[in-house]
C-alpha cells in the first residue's frame, strides 16, 4: 500500500522500540494492524460502492437504449403494416383482369396474366422491403450515432 521494505519498516520498529518501549510495542503494533485493517476495509467498501453506481448508471443506459428500439420497432412495424396495406391496394388496382374476352384466348392470356402477376407480384415485393428497409434506417441512424 505504502510501498514499503524491509529497511524501511525496520527502521520503523527501532524508532517504535525506542520511542514506546518494549512493554507497549506489541500493543501499539496491533492497534495500528487494526486502523489499517479498518482503512482498507473502509477503502474495498467506498470501491464497491463506486462500481455499484456505475453498474447502475450502465443498466439505465441500457434501458434507455431498450426503450427507444422498442419504439423504433413499433415505428417499423407500423411503416411495414401501413407499406403492406398500400402494396395490397396498389396490386389490386394492377391486376384488375378485363371481363369481356373471347374464351379460346381468354385462358392463353390467363396463363400469361398468371405468369405476368407472379412477376409483377415479386416486384412489387421487392420495392415494398426496400422503400421499409430505407425507412427504417432512417429511423434507427440516430440511434446508432452514425
């Protein structure tokens, strides 16, 4: 603790020696043992103490952290849910079918309609996660400090 050696702490003892005598030496030897004891003791709890408050602090940040990607979550999931609905809206008016056609080319055109929607349906798909996708980043860059 003090960095002390051997030398030092002897000359320690003969001062001791000289100054309280043989009688009390033990006795004040022991009672300085004990403060010692007490003051790094005393020391280890204020130590404890310090980290238990900045473990705390860091729990609360990480709460806070918790509650602002709950919310951007609930953002997401709303964006996603109000994309979906347009998305649905918007393949319903696209794949409106004509309803007078003649029947011989009526189901070759069903064929190709079908073939046509699939596609049409993955595009459409494809542009609803990217536009979510870019939405969501712009929701969550502040919460990464980017």
């Amino acid at each position: 603790m003090f960095d002390l050696g051997f030398w030092e702490i002897a000359l320690i003892v003969v001062i001791g020696l000289l100054v309280l005598g043989p009688e009390k030496l033990p006795r004040a030897a022991r009672s300085v043992g004990l403060w010692v004891g007490k003051a790094r003791r005393t020391l280890a709890e204020v130590k404890r103490d310090i980290d238990r408050e900045l473990d705390a602090s860091d729990l609360k940040e990480l709460t806070n952290v918790k509650e602002e990607l709950t919310d951007t979550k609930n953002i997401f999931e709303e964006t996603a849910s109000e994309l979906n609905k347009q998305v649905e809206k918007d393949y319903e008016t696209v794949a409106v079918k004509p309803q007078f056609e003649k029947p011989a080319t009526a189901a070759k055109k069903e064929t190709a309609s079908e073939e046509r929607s699939v596609s049409g349906e993955s595009k459409v798909a494809t542009w609803a996660w990217l536009t979510t996708i870019t939405i969501f980043w712009d929701k969550a860059q502040p919460l990464f400090h980017i």
